[in-house]
C-alpha cells in the first residue's frame, strides 16, 4: 500500500510541473482538493496511456496541441484508449470519467473538442453484485473492528454520516465532540450522555463545512452507537487524552499521532483522514463479507437510509438526516437553523427507525418500568439528585445494578459479604457494559475475547482487600 501511495503521490507532483496543469488544478481545488487531485491523476494516466499508443511522450501541453491542430489524431487516440480499457473489463463510467478530466482540461486551456468516442454508461453497473448487509451482518463487521472502528461503522450506519465528516481529505478537520450537544465533559468525572428519560437516540451537529451541500444540518445516533462513543472515550482518556470540545469524535491513535506530526512524547490527539477511515473499514469487511457479494465502505450508509426508509421515516425527515440536497419544499422548512420543536420532531422520526437500526434488541422501558428502577435506586440509599441526573431508560441492567452497589450500605468490618454484595476481583465484560463499573473504579488491564471486543478490568483495592 505504501508503494501504490507514494506513486499517486509522485503522479500528481509530476503532471503538475506541467506548462499550465497547475492554474487548472488551483482553479478545480478552489471547490475541492480531492475532486483536484483525482483530476489531475486522471489527466496525468490518459496522457501516458496515449503515450504509450503513440510509442512516445505525450504531456497535457501536448494534448492541447493536438486539439488545436491534429483533432482526428487525437479522437484516433481516444477510440484507442477506450477499446483498450474495455479490453482490459473497464466499465464505460469509468473510462468516460476519465476522458473527462482531459475534456476540463482543454475547456480550460480555450479548446472546444468534440470528438471523445460516444459511449454507453450503465448507472449502478459497478454496484450490481452489492447488497445493503442486514443487522446481523453488521453486527459481524462491527465484531472485526477495534474500538474506534466501530465508532466509525455505526456512526455511518446508525447516524447516516459520510466518512468525510468524520475526517476530512487531509486530515484537518472532522467532527469534535463539541458537535454532539448532549455529551458531557464535565469535570474528573467520566464522560456521559445527558438524555431525557425514554429519549433513544442522540443529536449530532454536522457543520456546514463538513457537508457535503455545505449547509449544516442535524441528525441523530443510537443509544449502540453512544455506548461506542462512550467506551472509545474512556480508552483515550486512560490513553492520556485530554478531551475537550474541540477533540475530534474520530482520532488519530498515538502511534498514528506521531508518525503523521513526526513528534515525540506525549501524543497529538489530531483528526484523522477520509483515506484512514475508509481503510479502517474496508479491512474488517473483507474478513466477513459473504461469498458473491461486493460491499464498499460506503455501504454503512446505505444501510442506514434502508433501515430508515424500512421504518417508514418522513421522506423529507430522512433525506434532511442524511445530509441531502432537500430542493425546493426541503430548502423552506428544513434547510434553516432548526428550533427546538422541529429538532425533537425529526428525533420523533429516527426514534421510529431505533429497533430497524440496533444490532441488538434493546429491552423496552416503559414510564412504569423507569420509574420502578427510580424507586429501587431510592431504597438502597442512592442519593435524590444522583438518581434525578441519571437516564435511567437508556441505561442497561448492570448499569443500574453498578450504581446501587456504589451507594449500598457498607458491611461491618469482619462480617462475610453476602453475595448479592461481593463482587470478584476481576470481570471479563463487554466494551458497551464497562461504563458503570469504570465509574466505580475498576481499571482496565487488556482488551480480551477472539475478536478483541471485551475488557478485562480489576476491580478497585478496596474490593481487592
């Protein structure tokens, strides 16, 4: 992989020493420097493919020439590189996407040419073997990810988010933690979502400048992918990261951290790239993937609009989510800054599609059942303003089992611990059920389990004792 990257990376820095390639790629990276870079790539392989039907160098200047003065020659240049690239099993998207390029290419020189060979593109032609994986296959490429992969894999699939918001093309900008408005950073104390009791979901911001319409606009996670967030903030933080607002939701692991800054010491908690994040996930999918059938990274996302669409979300509530271009009815009602009413209507929407979206089924809880946990939580000592904090519908059995145990009267000295009250020394636990025992001062001492998905923690000293 390094190879293929350093030789992209010497193509592009080559084709733009080129008379004239570099005000054309300034002007493209002016939108978007991915869309320039691909460009320009394109440009720099179809010259050398003439080049190499020509039996000699054929640069971009050269290519304007023939335009402008030998047309046939090079429409004779293009039927041949289209024959050979379908020869080799190109579709013709791909080789009329990159005829394009040199198309821009000479518009941008003052060239008009018409003569590129006429094809016949098939929309989805690539995508035909891809299927969207059901919730059990997703539970099996969420099992293949480490910590942060599986952030990166629910907050596509769950909250329909593009890879791109996540970390951008160089890696300078991504989504923060500031940008899911119920997390709590507060203080020495762990951090926790604050949600409204029965709320099953979470709100994410997604900055204009991270949108692909360029128009900010909100959408929503599950209670799993919270649970993810969670865990995978905790490890940081064990780590040595300092999280704040402004700390990327996805970031750079402290090997990676050092490797890219090329410093030393403590690590550089930066964003991480759209390239790494879809790397993340390709590797796992290819380890699951069943036989016959494609599936990209991009499929996360596809994933969620199924899913969404399966639980008959408001079409315009499901597009506004997605991030989409809502036209014109879309671009009145939904594409301003949201107030609070339309915010916990179009959370009203998603929370339709939670049970379509989990992985895993999530025990209901009822008013009556949250408030019977309230007044158990009371009779063990726990403390008003701790329990009234406390979201108790979103929190799982041994959650609640933690934080009774934490306010539990203590057992005389000498007397044996029943056992509803003795706990081991160390737990083998889940990664979405350490939060509460993290909470009570247990530690983490390895990621265990085949797929690396469980922690072992050893309990605090005074347990230990």
């Amino acid at each position: 992989m390094a190879r293929t990257s350093k030789r992209v990376r010497g193509r592009l820095a080559t084709v733009l020493e080129e008379p004239g390639v570099r005000a054309w790629y300034n002007v493209r990276k002016l939108r978007s420097e991915q869309a320039a870079d691909l460009e320009a790539r394109k440009l720099s392989s179809v010259a050398e493919w003439f080049g190499k039907i020509d039996r000699s160098k054929v640069t971009p200047a050269e290519i304007v020439r023939l335009a402008r003065e030998e047309p046939n020659r090079l429409r004779d240049f293009s039927v041949e590189y289209a024959g050979r690239m379908k020869a080799a099993g190109r579709q013709d998207s791909y080789i009329s996407k990159t005829l394009s390029a040199v198309s821009g290419w000479l518009k941008h020189s003052g060239v008009e040419f018409h003569q590129f060979p006429k094809l016949s593109p098939i929309a989805g032609e690539t995508l035909k073997a891809e299927q969207v994986p059901t919730p059990d296959e997703l539970r099996a490429i969420l099992a293949a990810l480490p910590v942060r992969g599986r952030v990166i894999a629910l907050a596509m699939a769950h909250a329909g988010l593009r890879p791109g918001v996540l970390g951008d093309y160089r890696g300078q900008a991504g989504l923060v933690l500031g940008d899911l408005p119920e997390l709590r950073l507060s203080g020495k104390s762990a951090p926790q979502f604050d949600l409204k009791p029965g709320q099953r979901s979470i709100r994410i911001n997604v900055p204009a400048t991270l949108s692909k319409t360029r128009r900010a606009y909100v959408t929503f996670g599950t209670l799993e992918l919270a649970e993810a967030i969670l865990t995978y903030l905790r490890e940081r933080t064990i780590q040595g990261d300092k999280l704040r607002p402004a700390s990327p939701l996805v970031a750079l692991s402290p090997l990676g951290a050092r490797n890219v800054h090329k410093v030393s010491g403590p690590a550089v908690w930066g964003h991480t790239t759209t390239k790494t994040i879809v790397f993340e996930l390709r590797k796992a999918i290819s380890k699951v993937r069943p036989d016959g059938v494609r599936w990209r990274p991009y499929v996360l996302r596809s994933y969620c609009s199924t899913q969404l669409w399966t639980a008959r979300v408001d079409r315009e509530a499901r597009e506004a989510m997605l991030g989409h271009n809502l036209g014109v009815s879309g671009r009145y009602n939904l594409s301003k800054r949201l107030g609070d009413g339309l915010v916990d209507e179009l959370r009203s929407e998603y929370e339709k599609a939670v049970p379509y979206l989990e992985t895993f089924a999530r025990q209901d809880t009822g008013p009556k059942t949250e408030e019977a946990a309230r007044l158990i939580l009371a009779m063990v000592g726990v403390p008003k303003d701790v329990i009234a904090s406390l979201s108790v519908g979103s929190m799982t059995p041994e959650e609640l089992g933690a934080v009774a145990l934490k306010y539990a009267p203590p057992v005389p000295a000498g007397v044996p611990r029943p056992s509803s009250v003795r706990q081991p020394k160390q737990r083998i636990v889940p990664l979405g059920e350490a939060n509460a025992l993290l909470d009570l001062g247990w530690r983490v001492k390895e990621t265990v389990g085949p797929n690396r998905d469980q922690l072992l923690l050893e309990a605090p000293a005074e347990v230990r004792a």
